[in-house]
C-alpha cells in the first residue's frame, strides 16, 4: 500500500514589514489577555466574526491595520485571512458560548 503525505506548500510574504503588522494586531486581538475585549467590541459593533473585511474596516484591529492590509498583494492578504481564521476558531470554548451570536451563522 502506498501512502503519500500532503503538505501545505510555503507561500513566500511579498510584503513582510505590513504582513508582520497586521498579523501581529491579530495575535493581539486572540491573545489571552485581548480576546474578550475583542469579542466585547465585536459585539458594541454588530458584526460577526467571520466578516474579516468588515472588522478591519470598523478598526476593531486597531486604525493602522486596514490600511497595512491594503497595501498588501493578494497572496499576503489571503494568508492574512486564513491566520484570522484559523485564530477566531482557537477561542475558548466558554467564550464562544457566551458570544454564540458573533459565531452564528445566517
């Protein structure tokens, strides 16, 4: 039996100073200590998690984030989007309970 292992390939950052700016206003925003007051603005906002493009807009990343993303190519922005993604489904269990509506779906 032949088996063959699949590895996600490496997309090289055209644009590393705003792609670490932006990423790093993510992992501040899905840190420990920043998660529920993220979670907290979301909601004062009215927006729902998933709506990345909407969360930039808003500021809910700070001021400077969606201006840094913008200036990034599309292979950056989408790798930008996927690390939010993949941060916002990190949350802890409890906190996405009591933020169901953020999370929900319609």
């Amino acid at each position: 039996m032949l088996t063959a292992l699949r590895e996600q390939g490496v997309i090289p950052v055209a644009d590393p100073q705003n792609f670490d700016a932006v990423h790093a206003a993510i992992e501040a925003a899905f840190s420990a200590a920043g998660v529920k007051d993220f979670l907290k603005s979301m909601q004062r906002a009215g927006l729902r998690i998933r709506d990345f493009e909407l969360v930039l807009g808003k500021g809910i990343l700070g001021a400077p984030a969606a201006a840094q993303y913008n200036r990034l190519g599309n292979g950056d922005q989408g790798l930008i989007r996927e690390f939010y993604l993949a941060s916002l489904e990190q949350v802890a269990p409890e906190l996405r309970v009591q933020f169901c509506k953020l999370y929900a779906y319609y």
